[in-house]
C-alpha cells in the first residue's frame, strides 16, 4: 500500500466520516463544526450563504441575538464546504476566531493550528506579521498558506461586533488593521482564500467607525431570517430520532410557539437538553407535553440556573458570594439597559471576584460543564490557564435567571447600582481634589467605609478606575469625620465640668467619674456611632448627672452650706446649661441631616467638549434652592457611548412624582438646549437602596447651551 498516495485521499474522506455527537441537543451554546449530523432546519440559509460565500469569497451574516448566527456557520456552512468540495476533489481547511483579547493574535493562533503549529510561537510570528499588512494580508496569506491549487482556506471570524469594544479599551491600530483585510476581502479577495464574518445587526452602524468597512459590509451583507415553522419543527424533532427518542408533535409545536419571542432558539434548545437529561438516556425516550414544566422556556432555564449554582456554591472553595461575584463581572448593562456578555480572561476575573484563579476556574469548570454550557472558554474541556477568555454561554441566560436579572434585587441591578455609588466617589473626589474641604458627611463616610470594604481596584476600572483618588477623599473625610465627632463631644463637656466645678466637692468628683464613662465610651464609638447615637450619648450623660446631684443632694443634709449653695439657684443653674448644651447638639444634628438630605444632582456628559458648559451649568445649579433647601451639583463625569438626547433620572416613586417635576422646570429653566425630559427608573430600583434625593442629568451627544443670565424660558 502506497501510503503517500493514500494520504490526501485520506484527507479528502475525512469530512464523510461521521461520529455522533453525546447528546440531540447542545443547550443554550452554538452548535460546533462536529455537532453538524443534528444541525437540522437550516439547510436553505446554508445554500444562500454557501452560494453566496463562494461566489464573492466574502460574507457578513448579521441578525438578533440568538437568530442562530455563530451555529448556521459552525456547523452549516463550514461542513457544507468541506463536504461539497470533497467530491470534487478540493480540500477545505477553515479556522474559527474571535475578536476578543487581540483580534490579530487570535486569528493568528488559529491560522497556525491549521498545520498542528498552534503552539509554535515562532509560525505565529510569521503569521502575525503578514496580518500586520493590512490590506497587503489577503494576498499575504494567500501565497504562504494554500498547500497547491486545490487548497482553499475559510477564516471565520465569530462575533465580530466584539472589534468594537476592543477598539475602545485595547488597541484601535490592530483593530484598524484588521479592517483593511477584510475591506480588501470583499473588494479583491485573492485564490483561495474566503472570509466569513457573523455579527449583530444592531452594531452594523458602527462599522462606519472604520474607513470602508460599512461599504464593505453592505455589499456582502446576508440577514439571517428567522425559521419558518416546519423547519423549526424539523429542528425539534429530527435529532431525537438520531438517538432513538421521539418528541411528540404537541410538544414540538408548543415549543415552536414558544420560541417566537427574543432566544427563542437557544431557550428551546435548552429545554430539549434539559428534558432528554431528565428523561433519562433509554432505549426509545419519548418527551411530551408532561416533560415540559408549567414556567415555559425561562422558567426551566432559571431553575436550571439555580441548580448548578447550588452544586458550585457547595464546593470548599467557592460560596455564593464568590458565584455573584463572577456573574457580575462576566455581565454589563449600557446607559440605554441593554444587557450584554462581558468576557474576559481568568486572570483578570480572579482580580475583579478577588479570589485565586485557580479556585475561581474550579468554579467556572461546573457551569461549563458537558450538559450545562452556562459558561465557555475556547476549549471546552481540560485545565483553564490564566489567559482563557470565559464567557457566558448565551445572553438568554442573563436574561432569563431570576437570580442575575430579577427587577430590583438581581446580580445585575446590584452592580448598576454598585457603579452608581462608584461614579459619585469620584465625583466627589474630583470635587475633593479642587477643594480640600468638600469631603463626604459624616454618615456617608461611614457607610462607604463598609462598602468599600467589598470592592477592590480591579472592580473599580470597570466603573471608571480611580481607586487612589478614592482613597484619598476617604482619608480625608475619614479624618474630618473624627475631627468633627471630637469637637462636639468636647464642647459638651466643656461646659458641663465648667459647670460641675462649681457645685461642690463632692459633686464635682462623682461628675469626674460620669464624665470618664461617658468620654470612653466616646472613644470606644469613634467609628461605629452616627449623629443620632451622639446625641444620646449625650442624653445618657445629663440624666446621669440628674442622679448624681439627687445622690448629692441626700448627703448636703448635714452640710449646711452647701444646701444654702443650692437653694440660692445653682441647681437651676446646671439644668439651664445642660438643656443649652442639649440643644447646642441638636442644632449641630439639624444641620448635619439637612446637608444630607440635600437634592445631589449628577452630571454625565458623552464628549470632552461638553464638560465646559456642563461646568457652568454645575455652578448654576449650586445657586439655586429647592423648598428652602441649596441645591448641590457633585461635579461632572464623562461617560462614552450615550445615546439620549438629554434625560433626568430620578429613582423613588415620590420623588419622581413630586421633587423631580421641580427640578426637571429648574434645569429646563437653566438650559437653552437640550431640554431634559424626566426618565422614571423608580419601578427598576423600587427594592434598591439607593440614596434619597438623588437625582442623574445625562445629555447624550447633543450640544449643551445654556440661557444667558436673565433669560426667561
């Protein structure tokens, strides 16, 4: 036998050779290359993509989240190809990337393991060079790559609107880079090389950020439709058959139906996994209508959820708190509420959740478990290095887990509210920075003293970095916190051991040792008691003295002198300067509370070239009075990527019915253009604790105006 002869026609029969995957149905991830025996329904999108990738070597497939983008590709096309071809003697290679991390050095490492090489960190120079090219890379590739005339190659680029937040936070010249391949792709792709990119339809607009890309995309672009019934009935119940199941047509149809809504797709493959697990792996399972629990899709995903999450919090190392942690930081929300994946590699997740990657990575290996896929990396078995990405399998998770996503109380709400109090701090501290004295109240420190205690530096980027400037305007409030404490605790003193000196021996000495209990115990409070346990505190001590004096009083019936001392009025003296110190305090706390309480107005503007006008807006604001009371303006923070056109947001129900209307006529009042309308988040934060009064003026990209002084609305 000629073995050299043999082998590429080895090669070619190799896309024939059938191995059935585990299970009918891959849950709530994308199919894989190798899961294409039951990847049904489909097969007219995979005609249009493959005819349409062959004859322009170039494609865009775009749609909805969970349309079925990244599985009509993995395991329709690319088989598609490699099957097709086969018979006519043409060898396909392809290899899958994504953007994320470092588009080029993926797509790269990808390249190289076509041969095997994808360790050899030398070839993945090479290769990483000739991507350095830019528009000179398609011809690049396709002279070092093909192995003869027969040789085609096809680069998938997965999830490609991923580029765009790389954009922003890695590398904009890579990212540029990138685009000029694949703007060359579609304009003159060279032999034997075919490019396929996936992405979702909303972020089609931010191809215009790149020179020619939008031009690119609209001329290869394929908008993936949604299945017609039939096929998605075929879908449901084809693979069953495959493993000798049966799923009965009223359950399939009821899942047809149910999956008209945003994931329906991935939820209905989901449940199949779900129920053919609970079912069991026998000789001839059957699911019906009875497999299919009361809760729908969402329901069965979310308990689902809870289930895994139960068998991980019982690992030694994990615990719920560490499974909270990692959701929220695998998960964001825009300005505008949209949710989205947020992946990022181990390293970086054990820095945000604060544990070792190692003991985080035991955690991560049960939610991406064979039959769960809750959570994915690039492989999706063996050890996880500090360099994996992770990722969570499908936004209709995010979705649809009550414990991440429940109005109010979720992970998520808990992490927007979290950013909230994040981006305050440092507007406080931006305001600390230019002025020594505007430290957080007393109260407030506390309580962020506590909280912060939760956070560390890595979460802080995500909301903005500056955890120094943070530290800072704590220490300092820290500091005049206890300066403040002492001061008043001193005043009242003062007077009462003034007065205590002048009321005898006796009485001065049992007052000296109520004065040291109550001096400890202020001592011991420094950091724990608040205003309200100040003045009790101070209570406590003047009904102390009331007693001493009664005791007193008892002796001074054999001391005649001292009870001619008393009855000339120095009784009534002492109450007098006590209720004064009494009431000294009270003012200080009435004064304390109404700074509080205080309507606190934050400013967020999209562009550097708003924070001008947004400046003098803030110092506006701060001349004005609402019921009696200063209004204050923290400061102002640049947050990108808004799209309002200029919103007020208040967040308790009272307030936004009543409070914020006079606010929103206050600015509207300041403001030439834009003019706010009241955006009502009271429903989503109705069980948040979020602080009273606190109101958030975001303008988007429109250009701030103010009135001239004087001018009427």
């Amino acid at each position: 036998m000629n073995t050299a002869t043999d082998a590429p026609q080895q090669e070619l029969l190799e896309p024939f050779r059938v191995e059935m995957p585990p299970r009918p149905y891959p849950g709530l991830r994308p199919f894989d290359e190798a899961e294409w025996p039951i990847f049904f329904g489909r097969e007219r999108m995979v005609d249009a993509v493959v005819a349409g990738l062959v004859r322009t070597q170039c494609i865009v497939v775009h749609g909805d989240s969970g349309a079925g983008k990244s599985s009509l590709i993995r395991a329709g096309v690319l088989p598609r190809l490699r099957h097709e071809q086969a018979r006519c003697e043409t060898r396909w290679r392809t290899c899958i990337a994504l953007p994320r991390g470092g588009p080029l050095g993926n797509l790269a490492r990808e390249l190289a393991a076509l041969d095997g090489r994808g360790d050899d960190s030398v070839h993945m120079l090479a290769l990483r060079r000739l991507l350095n090219q830019g528009r000179a890379a398609p011809q690049a590739l396709a002279e070092a790559l093909p192995r003869d005339a027969d040789d085609h190659l096809c680069i998938l680029i997965d999830q490609f609107e991923e580029l765009f937040e790389f954009a922003r936070h890695g590398s904009p010249s890579e990212c540029r880079l990138l685009t000029d391949f694949i703007v060359r792709m579609a304009e003159a792709p060279p032999r034997g090389l075919y490019l396929a990119l996936t992405m979702r339809s909303e972020f089609l607009g931010a191809c215009a950020r790149f020179p020619g890309l939008a031009e690119a995309v609209n001329q290869r672009q394929y908008l993936l439709p949604p299945m017609a019934p039939a096929d998605l009935l075929r879908a449901i119940r084809e693979p069953a058959a495959l493993y000798g199941g049966h799923v009965e047509a009223a359950l399939a149809e009821r899942l047809a139906a149910d999956a008209a809504g945003t994931d329906g797709l991935p939820l209905v493959q989901h449940a199949l996994m779900r129920m053919h697990t609970l079912a069991g792996a026998r000789e001839g399972w059957q699911l019906g209508l009875a497999d299919y629990p009361a809760d729908g899709l969402a329901g069965l995903l979310s308990r689902h959820a809870d289930e895994v999450a139960q068998q991980a919090a019982a690992l030694p190392e994990a615990g719920e708190v560490l499974i909270e942690r990692l959701f929220r930081a695998l998960t964001t929300v825009s300005p505008e509420g949209q949710v989205l994946r947020r992946p990022q590699p181990l390293a970086a997740l054990a820095e945000v959740c604060g544990a070792p990657a190692e003991r985080l990575a035991r955690v991560i290996d049960v939610f991406r478990a064979d039959g769960v896929s809750f959570l994915t990396a690039r492989h999706r078995s063996g050890a996880l290095a500090g360099e994996e990405w992770i990722d969570i399998g499908h936004e209709a998770l995010v979705r649809c887990w009550k414990r991440l996503s429940e109005p109010g109380s979720g992970w998520l709400v808990k992490e927007v509210r979290d950013g909230m109090i994040w981006r305050a701090l440092l507007v406080q501290a931006e305001s600390f920075e230019a002025d020594d004295d505007a430290v957080l109240s007393s109260s407030t420190t506390r309580e962020r003293q506590r909280w912060l205690l939760e956070r560390n530096p890595a979460w802080a980027e995500r909301h903005g970095g500056g955890w120094e400037r943070v530290q800072a305007l704590m220490r300092a409030s820290v500091v005049a916190r206890r300066r403040s404490l002492w001061l008043r605790i001193g005043s009242a003193l003062v007077v009462v051991v003034a007065l205590l000196t002048g009321g005898g021996f006796g009485l001065k000495s049992l007052a000296d040792r109520r004065l040291s209990e109550v001096t400890q115990a202020a001592q011991q409070a420094e950091f724990a008691q608040n205003l309200t346990q100040l003045r009790a505190a101070n209570e406590d001590a003047a009904r102390q003295l009331r007693q001493s004096q009664e005791t007193v009083a008892r002796l001074q019936e054999s001391l005649d002198a001292l009870r001619e001392a008393r009855q000339s009025g120095s009784d009534a003296r002492l109450r007098a300067q006590v209720d004064l110190a009494t009431g000294l305090i009270d003012r200080a706390a009435a004064e304390l509370k109404s700074g509080d309480l205080a309507p606190r107005i934050y400013l967020h503007v999209s562009r550097d070239d708003q924070r001008e006008p947004a400046a003098a807006l803030r110092a506006r604001i701060g001349a004005l009075r609402l019921d009696g009371v200063a209004l204050v303006a923290p400061g102002v923070q640049l947050v990108e990527y808004q799209t309002n056109t200029g919103v007020l947001r208040c967040f308790a129900a009272d307030e936004c019915r009543g409070e914020a209307q006079k606010l929103l006529v206050m600015l509207n009042g300041l403001l030439q253009t834009p003019q706010l309308t009241l955006q009502d988040l009271s429903r989503q934060y109705a069980d948040a604790k979020v602080r009273p009064h606190h109101y958030e003026v975001w303008f988007g990209a429109s250009q701030i105006v103010l009135r001239s002084t004087g001018e009427k609305k």
